[in-house]
C-alpha cells in the first residue's frame, strides 16, 4: 500500500457527528471501496463477527482490538489513510470531542477540512450541534455536510430536504457555510464512491468526489518565512542566530525581516557543526543557526520573517482555550504565555463565553474557566507579541498559558479583526469591555464588485496650498469614472466629530488620529477616500498610514511657497497669526514637519495653479494603486 501514497499531494480532513450517525461505517466503507486495507483485514473481521454472533459491518473495520469488537466499541483511530486518483487522504480522528479538541489545540493534528454527517432518521441532535461547534472553535471552513442513513426514510428527497435546511440553520449561525450537502447511505454504499440509484432526484455527487472537491490548504513550506529565534552563540567575530524554522524557507542572501523591531538584514551564511555538512538553504522545520549583514540588537524571542506578508504584532488577540489546570483561570490573574520562544506575561481581558467540554454546551454567565473548560477568551500581553492565526500557519499561532510554572492550557489564535491588527498596543479602560467583531464580507470581494480596491489619499500642506480644491476635483473626477469615492475634509471634521479639540499639539494629533479612523472605516468598507488635512505634525501622518497600511495609504503634500500661501491666505488664517488671534499655524508659530518616508509632492509654484494637471497626476498615481 505504499506506494499508493508516494508523489502525491495529500490532504487532511475530519470527519465529526453523533456517535451513532455512522461515522464509523462511512470511514470502513470508504477504506474498503477505495481498495485501501490491508491484505486479509476484510475476512478478519468477517470471521470475528461470526464468532460473536453479529452481522458484519462496515464500522468494524476501524477496530482492532477483538476485545472491543466484542464490546460494540469503535476505539480511537488516529490516523486513517486512503488515496483516491487526486491525493491522498489521512482522516483525523478521536474517542471523543474533549480528546479531539485537546488534540487540536495541542497540535497534535490539523484538519484542512471536514465531514459533518446527520442521521437521516433521527435528525440534528444535540451532538451533531456540539461537533459544528468544534468546527467553528477551530476555524476550519471547509465543511461538506453528509446525511446518511437513507435508506431508513425510504431515500426520501422531502426528508433529506427537511434535515439539510434544518443542520444549515444552525451552521449559518456559527458562520460556517458548507460547500456540499450530499444524501447517503453509508451501509448500503449509495453515494459513497458510486451514484446511488435510489436517489436520481439528488445532485449527482458522491462522497469520494465532493473530498476530491476539498481545497488543499498551504503548506507549511509554502507560507510565509517565521523563524523565531531561540538564542544567540558568540563565535569568533561571528553572532550566530538559532532556532528551528516553523514556516517558509530560509537562504544564503535572502532579506529578512527582524520583528518585532521591523529591522531589515541579509543572511549571509547557514551554519553547520560541520564545514562539509554546510548548506545555502533550509525548509521549514530545519533547526537553524545563521549569521546576518547587520549587527541589530537580536534577542530570544524576536521572530525572523521574509519582507512581505508579515504576521501580526499586538498586545491583545481572541483564542480559543482548552484549560487543564488545577486552579481556574481568571480575569486579572497574570500568566506566562508560551509561543515558539516568545514568553511574554499576560493575563485575560475578556471570557466571552466558556463553554464544558463533556457537552460542548456553553454555560451562561461564567466568565473564568474550570478544568477542561474550552473557554472564547481575550488575552492581553505586557507587551506585543508576533503572531499569526492558526488557521493560516497553525505552528506560529499555538501556545500554552503557564500557571505557576506548570503548563495549564493550551490555545489557538483566531484571526484578529483589522482594527487590532493594525495596531502593536491596545489600551481600553478597565470598567469597559470592548469586543471588535469583523465582517463576514472580505475586503477582496468588495474590491471585485466596485472593481476596484480600496485607498486613501492623505493631501497635506500648509493652509493655502491648494490641496483642498485638488481633493475636491480629484473627487469629482473619480465619481465620474464610477469609482466608489468620498472626500474628508479636516474642517469639517472639526466642525462635527472633533468640537471638542483646540488646536493644542495634543488637540492636533486626536484630531488627525479621528480623521485616521474615519478614513480607514470607509477604506475597509472599499471605497477610495480623499482626505485634505494640514496635519503639521508627521507623527498623525505616520498613525494614518500604520493603520490604513503602507499599500493603501498614499501621502501627497502640497508643496507651495509660504509667500504665495500668505498671498491667498484663505479665512484671513496668517493675518490672525501674525496679530497672536491664531495659535499653531505652520509657517508662522510652528513649523511643518516632513515625513521621513517616501511620499509624493506636487509642486505648485504660483497662486493661479493648473487643478486639472494636479489631479491628471494623482489619477495617474491611483491607477497604479487601485487599478482604476
């Protein structure tokens, strides 16, 4: 059997439901079907079943001990594996959902898929409910929905109909959305590998062909490089960075990333103990020791990435948490978070909800967790850790709680929502809870229906420049090509959201960090934002961009002499300057500070300017940004 699993891609899926929906007996049919058991195992278990006096079934063939064929019991078969002429197949399994949902958190498999399957008969039950849940917990998306047991309802389509639109109800509400619902019958074989007869009326899936359908997730040597790092060894003149690879691939002159400083450097060599043992390229899961171009300040801790897709940097994240420790797990109370060599102290900001892992029920109004509690936490850091979710690179979005020094939970990150993301420390009172929630509709898709992606262009100068006609005509020229477009105007903002703010430096920075907010709402909303700020200080410019993104923030400044300025001097703005009746105006009482990054300028060096030309100019720069 083997070689039937050599050169091919391979996939791994679980398959969850009712103990007695027939999980078992759809993993031996489809063992058997597929030609994937060993040698003799068929008239084994045939004869066995003789010898207790029961009919042979299909469920049988997962058990191996005789002892617990005797007793009726399927036992824990953690690794299952078929082929089919697309990929293999390794079916995750466990005894039961507290095991199954210890075993993920632990790491100790990961589904990219999975087998939700329903008794035709008896229905949705509750632990059809438990395991969706398990699903959700785990951030496993990819769901075919299996109805079996068909031929107890006489292959009824108005029954199947009855229990799919019944089992959709309540995966909508964990937002999970099933690519296939398919009708069987496990025992008899009907769509299993072959179309069933019994049930013409159905979509002419099967349930080998719907696994074929399962997308293959990436890789962990196809995702982005993260290297954490494990210690630093002082040879020679040399520094030698160590730790294992978790994702990615790592070579001799490539440019990295040191986070979370954002420092960038080159490899310059691999390490080996052994000088003909020497290599210029490692895989993920490869230990490590490299020495790099720039001597910046490494430590433990720190994680090497690649230059782009980076992960995520934050001092507070949503998990799921499988809780094993003798005390409770508490709001306030401090910890140590363990990831990869990141041990950070921490402590809980939020239960939203607790659920008990015997009955995957949640249990209202708790808000600390018990032994063997899964609990929807907030954990707070001391300070930003480097992550990623566990759904996209499981080995960088793992960890374990210590509690007075033993191991007492362990946990997967969940994607962050774009508001925690794009922001390294969250600070929110203590008497407030605050939960962000993110849309079930992804940037990309409103990219695709505007036709076009989101951006925001920040226009700055000095009063007078000129950039609030630009962003006026530049606004108006997009609405007419049909882009999604809104302007920003600081003043207005003033006049409604900011009233509350003089124009202090601090005023300034709260009135440019609202502005920023706005913009980027409306930016995740896809639309193209113009926005037309003074915003003297390049430190509000700089939160802007940190938190719209480098990719989707472009920076304009207007760049016109303060003469020319003075001349047009818009709302008599310098005059009161100059007279002390107006405080914090660039050029007179403050200066306007330059960004230290790359930006683009429009120089305008007269009073009656060519908008047309300016804003020819900024279509220009968009087109490349936003596909106009």
């Amino acid at each position: 059997m083997g070689e039937r699993f050599m050169n091919k891609e391979s996939l791994k899926f679980v398959i969850v439901g009712h103990v007695d929906h027939g999980k078992s007996t759809l993993i031996g049919r489809l063992l058997y079907d597929t030609g994937s058991l060993k040698e003799g195992v068929i008239e084994k278990v045939k004869r066995v079943s003789e010898e207790i006096g029961k009919e042979f079934e299909y469920a049988y063939l997962l058990d191996a001990l005789k002892e617990e064929q005797e007793q009726g019991i399927t036992i824990d078969t953690t690794k299952i594996e078929f082929s089919t002429d697309k990929r293999q197949y390794t079916i995750i399994d466990a005894p039961g959902h507290k095991e199954f949902l210890k075993n993920m958190i632990s790491g100790a498999s990961n589904a990219e898929a999975a087998i939700l399957i329903v008794d035709a008969d008896e229905g949705v039950r509750e632990q059809t409910k438990r395991h969706a849940y398990i699903l959700y917990l785990l951030g496993i998306k990819q769901v075919h929905v299996i109805i079996n047991k068909m031929d107890l309802v006489d292959f009824s389509q108005e029954r199947y109909e009855e229990v799919r639109d019944e089992i959709k109800d309540y995966l909508v509400r964990l937002e999970i959305f099933p690519k296939k619902y398919i009708p069987i019958s496990a025992k008899l074989g009907d769509n299993v590998i072959k179309k069933s007869p019994n049930m013409e009326w159905g979509n002419n899936e099967t349930v080998l062909s719907a696994i074929d359908d399962f997308e293959k997730l990436e890789g962990l040597e196809d995702k982005p490089l993260r290297f954490p790092i494990q210690d630093i060894y002082k040879f020679d003149d040399r520094r030698i960075i160590s730790g294992r690879i978790e994702s990615g691939f790592l070579e001799v002159g490539q440019e990295i990333r040191l986070l979370p400083s954002n420092q960038k450097t080159k490899v310059i060599s691999i390490e080996q103990w052994k000088e003909k043992e020497k290599k210029t390229s490692l895989m993920c899961g490869e230990y490590a020791g490299i020495t790099v171009s720039d001597n910046h300040f490494f430590k433990r801790g720190d994680v090497i990435t690649s230059l782009n897709d980076l992960p995520t940097i934050n001092n507070l994240f949503g998990c799921s948490l499988f809780w094993m420790g003798k005390n409770d797990l508490i709001k306030g109370k401090q910890y140590i978070l363990k990831l990869n060599s990141q041990e950070i102290p921490c402590e809980v900001y939020e239960v939203q909800g607790v659920i008990d892992s015997n009955t995957l029920e949640q249990i209202p109004g708790k808000d600390f967790l018990s032994k063997h509690d899964v609990g929807n936490i907030i954990i707070k850091t001391k300070k930003p850790i480097v992550y990623d979710p566990f759904n996209e690179i499981p080995t960088n979005g793992r960890f374990v709680l210590v509690d007075e020094l033993q191991v007492s939970g362990g946990g997967i990150i969940e994607k962050s929502s774009k508001e925690i993301k794009e922001r390294r420390v969250i600070e929110t009172s203590k008497e407030v809870s605050v939960v962000p929630k993110s849309s079930l509709i992804e940037p990309k898709d409103r990219h695709k229906k505007q036709g076009h992606k989101g951006n925001v262009v920040w226009l700055t100068g000095i009063p007078g420049c000129g950039k609030e006609m630009i962003a006026k005509n530049l606004e108006k020229e997009l609405f007419k090509k049909g882009k999604s477009v809104c302007y920003l105007d600081a003043s207005n903002i003033r006049l409604t959201l900011n009233s509350d703010l003089n124009f202090s430096k601090e005023s300034r920075y709260e009135h440019i960090r609202r502005l920023a907010e706005v913009a980027n709402i409306l930016y995740n909303l896809g639309h193209i934002v113009i926005v037309s700020a003074v915003s003297p200080y390049s430190d509000g410019r700089k939160y802007a961009r940190s938190i719209i993104g480098v990719d989707n923030f472009i920076e304009v400044f207007v760049d016109m002499p303060l003469d020319i300025c003075k001349e047009i001097n818009p709302r008599g703005i310098y005059t009161k300057a100059e007279k002390g009746e107006r405080k914090g105006v660039p050029g007179v009482d403050i200066e306007y500070e330059k960004s230290d990054y790359l930006i683009h300028t429009l120089n305008i060096n007269k009073k009656e300017f060519n908008i047309s030309e300016k804003v020819t100019e900024l279509l220009s720069l968009l087109d490349k940004n936003t596909k106009l």
